[in-house]
C-alpha cells in the first residue's frame, strides 16, 4: 500500500516500534554516469569521484543514529559504496543482494542515454510502466516490485530500527513513487542523495527525498546525472 509523502517527520508519528527508519543512498558516481552511458546491470565500478562522494556520505552518516545493518546491491558501484557507509558507521552486517540491483535494460545497456531515446523513446515515458525492454529487460512495474518487497521484508526484520540501503537511482525513483505517486524525482537523484522512509505494516512515509546537502555543490552536482533508469 503507499504511504504519504511528508518533508519532515509527521507531527504525531507513529509508535518507533511499529517502523523501521530505511534510509536509502544512491550509490556513487562510475565513468559510465560521467559519459551518460546507460548501466542498468552492467557491473563498472566507482571512478574517482564517486569514491569521495561515497566517502562523503559516509561520514554524515556516521554522524546520525547508528544503523543496525547496510543493505545493498551486489553490483560493484553499489556494494563498495556500501562498505565505505558501513566501515564510517562501525556497522559488521553489510548483505549484499540482487534484489537491490538497478533496472534490467535489456538491449540498451552500454547505449548513451540520447541514443536510447532516439532509438526507443517509448522506454523513457512517464506512461509505459508495463513496456518491458527488448532484450531480457524489465518494465517499470516489474522493478517496483522488486525493491518495494525487499525493503518491506526488510522493514519487517528491523522494526524500530534504523537501516541503510544502497542501490541505483532507477530503483530509489520507484521507491519514492510508491511511497507517494506524486514524488517528482524523476532524473533528480543525484549520485549519493540521500532518501528517508518510514516503512511498516504496509504503510510508507516519505520524509526525505533527494537529500545531497552533504555534497559540494560545485565539485559532484554540476555534471551529475540523474535516473530515469538509464545510467544509475
């Protein structure tokens, strides 16, 4: 069922021990973001930006409540993202799962994103969420469901608890949009940005969405590229 959207924290919240606190990264930036290449499931890794911008993160993580574990996805860009959040925050349990992995582009992947447009552009609209990708990909429906039933059975492990959850901007975009169908993220996440769920008995709130006060504006957001599951 989705939630409601809300900027901050409900006036009255719920009992913490009905909710889990799931606060989900947008992994760091690859060679493959800088190029506007799309990545779907393909398997490049950080470049060097993207390593300081997971350090970045990290470290305002660890400076929030301590998470009781870090989810991830078992792609490259994700997991290490995720064990540089893990390690800032003293956190041992770190599962990696290909739940959390990015959408399935099927024959666009390694295919620049303007490419991908001129050839298929009835992939990139707001009204083909049943349209699977030729090629093995999936639709849109198919990747929310995906993430939207591992983060409930996550949710369900940690009531009360606060958990991280790395994965790629395709899949936190079909996260927010559950949580509130009105959520205008599409190709506004930006690598590292910062998305806060209260998640429990069916219910999702989204208090944050697309938060990257941790970045240097200057230095990771001028080039940045957003989801759209394209290059995330």
């Amino acid at each position: 069922m989705a939630g409601r959207a809300a900027t901050s924290p409900p006036a009255s919240p719920p009992p913490g021990e009905q909710f889990a606190e799931v606060v989900v990264v947008r992994h760091g930036e690859t060679s493959w973001n800088a190029s506007r290449t799309i990545q779907g499931q393909m398997d490049p890794e950080l470049n060097e930006t993207g390593r300081r911008q997971a350090l970045v993160v990290a470290r305002r993580l660890s400076r929030e409540a301590k998470p009781a574990a870090v989810y991830s996805s078992d792609l490259k860009r994700a997991a290490e993202t995720a064990q540089t959040i893990a390690t800032a925050c003293g956190v041992s349990s770190l599962v990696l799962d290909p739940a959390l992995r990015e959408r399935h582009m099927g024959d666009l992947h390694g295919v620049v994103f303007d490419d991908a447009v001129r050839r298929s552009p009835e992939i990139f609209s707001s009204y083909s969420r049943t349209h699977e990708i030729p090629g093995g990909g999936e639709s849109l429906d198919q990747l929310s469901k995906r993430c939207v039933s591992y983060l409930n059975t996550v949710a369900e492990k940690h009531k009360g608890e606060r958990v991280i959850v790395v994965t790629h901007g395709a899949s936190t975009e079909e996260l927010c949009i559950h949580a509130d169908p009105t959520s205008p993220v599409r190709g506004k996440l930006y690598n590292t940005s910062i998305c806060v769920f209260r998640i429990g008995g069916g219910e999702w709130i989204l208090e944050k969405a697309g938060d990257v006060g941790h970045l240097d504006q200057g230095e990771f957001l001028e080039d940045a590229f957003g989801g759209d599951g394209v290059s995330a």
